[in-house]
C-alpha cells in the first residue's frame, strides 16, 4: 500500500520524482530529494496521507514534521507551522489536475475522517470569512451537508458583500467621470474643459498682468444619456484554476447591472455552457450554483455568446480564462476574428480579480490578439472603466 492511490495521474515528469511522492521521504536514498513544484505536493501528500497508520508501520511516509506530529497538533516539535484544511484545500488545487484533486478531497473526507473540510459546522463558524475561504467553499460545496452549506452561503455573503462595498465606488467613478469628445451646452463646473479652454484663448493672454482673459469657455459632455444601445457580455470560465475570477466576475456583474443604457450579461462555462444573467442581481445565489472544475470548451461558450449580441459596434464581448482550449482552438480564433470584423470590441482577459495575476495559454492568446482580440488582465475597476471608456468614445 502507498500512501498515493493507484491510479492517479500526478501530472509530474515520469521516472525518479514519481516514486518520491509516491513513497514518501524515506525512498529520498534512492530517488533524490524534491525541489520546487514537486516539494509542494510533496508536503501536501504528506499533510493528508501522512496521517495514515498502515503508512506509518511500512515507512512509506516521512517523519520530520509529518503527521506524526500532525496526528496530535498539542505535541511540540520543530517542525513547519500547522497547516490547516483551507490551506491544504487551495493548495491541492494549485498543484494538481482536477482528477486527481477528486481523489484527495474524497480521500480526506471518507477514508481519513477530516470533517473540518466539509461536514463539521464549528469550523466554519470559527474561521473568518476571507477570499481564500470563499475559493475553498466554492470548490468543495458539492461535498457539504446542508447543514455546512447553510454556513457556507454567510461565508459567501460577507465576502461577496465587502466586494462590492469595494467595487461599487469603483465602478460610479468609472462612469460618472466619463467624458464624450463632443460639447456641452450645459454650461456647470463639473464639465469644464480646462485645455480646450486654455488653448483656445491663449491670444487673449495679457503679459504685462499675468492674466489670461477668458472669452470662450468650453464643456464637456457627460456621456450617460447616451448608453442606451451597449452591451456587455461576460464569459467566464468556471474551470478550478479561474476561481478568483469567477467571484469576482460576479460582483463585477452585479455591480454594472442596472446602469443606464449598459445591458449586462453573464455566462458561466466548461464542457457546457450556463447562462446566469437572471441571476445577476443576486452574487450570492449566483456563486452558490457555480461548479468549479471539469473541461473547457471555449469556442462553444463564444459561439453562445456571439448570439447574444444585438448591435455589434455596441458591445463590449470579454472572455475570462486561462485559454487552455480543450474544445476546437481553430473554431475558436475564426469566431474571434469574425466578431472583430463585425465591429465587437472583444476582450480575452487572462484574470479578473483584485491582483490580475496573469496565468494562461500565451499561444492562444498570441493567436487570438492577432485576430483582433484585446489580450490581458485586469482588475474589476479597471474592467468598469475599460467599458466606460468604449461607451463614451
């Protein structure tokens, strides 16, 4: 018996590293010692598989700071700080593939009893709701009881709610501060066009005073009468490694829901496609539906959303994933350049969240640029102002 389940793809480089974390530390004689990615799910095989008494008693597991200690967290010991089971939940999913992390969260519930992860209400009414703690409900929520769940759904709500008290300032300033390239007869303080202005009476600049006479003042004008025909189409892919971006994908949505002249839409997807617009309003019923994981199929979900689209030159079409492509790249690159032809303004967007940390497949985005696509990452805010910029353009 080892302490990694038959099976299993690790995705790791085959041979000497594979037998590592399959047997542990005490095989370190024979295979070498771990170094970067493969020390990490090193110590995560450890954390949960370390545990396991049959393990112990054939050596197939390491000893400093393994779960003998781990077993009684009251023992003492100089080993790394404990790590806890939201850790070791964001961690697997930041290290494995999606089988593979099925495997452990189901090996962590059913064959080592840790309830704390899904079944043990205490644990969430203990731990203070956070963005990382959100990820790891959204993740294991299909595992959860409904008594869990029920404590789940106050851990989304406060997360989605601090969200928005942040986002939604954001997202005003964007559009109340935008400005069109056309005049305004509305002659107020706030719409003053200071160059315009300045440049405009330069020859009534009188030197001898240091004063610049002002015959003509210029005003902006507000664009917010004139959204009436844009829309927005959000696509966001709901594979394990986007789950920051889904969240916030959401609260985005919620937050741009209702603005005058701005239509909203929301699609989820992998193999499939789901459409959450009606759902917009409420983040929190919204994400609790959400399934994180599984394939990608992104053309299929642009296909989907190309139909959605009323007016092309009105509509802003963002795509929110990493880009790894297990539908048809092809189909996807020639909707792509077909929607720009038409006039969408289409936007692939690698992360949507508060860090806009970068993470996907640069040759398809490569080739998705090339066909007239708006490559990168952003922040919520500055997705709110990217779309307030094309509105009043």
């Amino acid at each position: 018996m080892t302490r990694v389940p038959g099976g299993v793809d690790l995705d790791v480089d085959a041979g000497l590293e594979r037998w590592r974390l399959i047997l542990g530390e005490p095989a370190e004689r024979c295979t070498g010692g771990l170094s970067g990615r493969g020390a990490a799910r090193d110590a995560a095989l450890e954390w949960l598989y370390g545990r396991d008494p049959e393990l112990a008693r054939r050596g197939v597991r390491g000893s400093g700071g393994g779960e003998a200690a781990r077993g009684d967290s009251r023992q003492g010991g100089n080993g790394p700080s404990a790590v806890t089971a939201v850790d070791w939940i964001d961690e697997v999913h930041r290290l494995f593939p999606k089988e593979t992390v099925e495997r452990l969260e189901r090996d962590a519930v059913e064959r080592y009893g840790i309830q704390e992860i899904v079944t043990d209400p205490a644990v969430l009414e203990r731990i203070e709701p956070s963005a990382t703690l959100l990820q790891a409900v959204l993740r294991t929520k299909h595992l959860m009881n409904p008594e869990v769940l029920r404590l789940a759904r106050r851990i989304v709500a406060h997360v989605v709610r601090e969200l928005m008290e942040k986002l939604k300032p954001e997202v005003r300033q964007a559009f109340s501060g935008t400005r069109s390239r056309r005049p305004s007869s509305h002659r107020i303080a706030r719409n003053f066009d200071f160059r315009k202005t300045l440049r405009a009476n330069l020859a009534h600049y009188r030197p001898e005073e240091k004063r610049l006479l002002i015959e003509k003042p210029y005003f902006h004008s507000r664009t917010r009468r004139h959204l009436e025909q844009w829309q927005l189409v959000l696509l966001v892919d709901q594979s394990g490694s986007m789950a920051s971006s889904v969240i916030h994908s959401a609260v985005t949505a919620a937050c741009l829901w209702g603005l005058p002249g701005l239509k909203t839409h929301l699609v989820a997807f992998d193999t499939s496609v789901v459409d959450l617009t009606s759902e917009v309003t409420d983040p929190v019923e919204l994400l609790m539906r959400v399934q994180l994981g599984g394939g990608t199929d992104i053309a299929r979900a642009v296909d989907y959303g190309a139909g959605l689209i009323e007016n092309p030159r009105r509509c802003v079409f963002a795509v929110i994933s990493d880009f790894y492509e297990g539908g048809d790249p092809y189909r996807l690159v020639r909707t792509v350049r077909g929607l720009v032809e038409q006039g969408t303004t289409v936007l692939g967007l690698a992360a949507l969240d508060e860090a806009a940390d970068p993470a996907y497949d640069r040759e398809l985005g490569q080739r998705l640029a090339d066909a007239g696509a708006h490559m990168g990452a952003m922040t919520p805010g500055q997705l709110a102002a990217f779309v307030a910029e094309r509105l009043g353009g």
